[in-house]
C-alpha cells in the first residue's frame, strides 16, 4: 500500500466508487460478502488498492496545503515542477494562531516585529504525489490557497 487505507466513514462516503471499482473487476455484491467472510485478507488487499486509487485522484488535483499549529504557519503552493513554501512563525509566545484570538492578533499584526518570515522552494523527488502526501501526514490539511496566495502578493515571493 502506498499511502493509507480510507477510514470506514470515508469508504461509507465513497460506496457508489467502491462498487463501481468492484464492478471493474468483476465482482458482484454477493460475491464481495463472500470474498468478506472467506477471505478477509483478501478483501482488505482491495480496499487498499481502491484507497491508493483514491489517494492518488486527490493528490493529483491538490494545489494547496497548510499546516498551522499555535506558533508557525506553513504554506505550500504544489506547482507543477515544485513545491512553494511561505513560513510564518509567530515570536509572541502568548499568540497561538490555531485559536480565533491569535489569528486576530496575527491578522492585525502581520507585520510587527514578531512575525518572522520565510519563502523556499523545492523540487519533486521521482513521485510528486507521495510528495505531497508526505506533507499531509506531517498534519496539512489541502485548502484552495486563500491564504498562500495572499501572503504571496504582500511578501512578494
């Protein structure tokens, strides 16, 4: 398995794709609970095949991530040769940005003394999805790129 196995609620969300990947293997629904209760090993290999299938749709069309904890803001911009990155991090140890108060406090102060920042950038390895993938299990979420993108336009990376 190349990424992580859907949870339930997620295979619960995506039952009409999960049929449809069993139906393009030829495999009936009674022949699913069979294949369940024979053969769980079984069963659970395709479910890792259908999560890596899923994985890599999204990570194919993922163009932002952010990864935000009380003190730094990582920003990624996923382009097609590299990965952007704008890094915020917040040196008012009674700021803590993951609450609605310290990104107040952060959005009126975005630009004082305490708020250091930082552009990179970097190439793809050889896999550009489990790049990205990589980020996300570091704990980012994918976004549309609101923020990246302001920060972009006033930092002027």
């Amino acid at each position: 398995m190349k990424y992580t196995r859907l949870t339930k609620e997620q295979l619960e969300e995506l039952q009409p794709e999960f049929v449809n990947f069993l139906a393009t293997q030829s495999i009936t629904g009674e022949e699913w609970k069979k294949i369940k209760e024979d053969t769980p090993e079984v069963a659970e290999d395709e479910v890792d095949v259908f999560s890596d299938l899923i994985w890599e749709g999204v990570l194919s069309k993922v163009t932002h991530l952010e990864n935000i904890s009380s003190n730094q803001m990582h920003l990624f911009s996923l382009e097609e040769k590299e990965m952007k990155l704008i890094s915020v991090k917040v040196r008012n140890p009674n700021i803590d940005l993951t609450t609605q108060e310290g990104f107040s406090w952060f959005k009126k102060n975005w630009q004082s003394d305490f708020v250091d920042y930082l552009t990179a950038s970097k190439a793809y390895t050889e896999d550009k999805n489990l790049d990205k993938f990589e980020i996300i299990k570091q704990g980012a979420v994918i976004t549309k790129g609101d923020l990246y993108n302001w920060f972009d336009n006033v930092i002027g990376s």
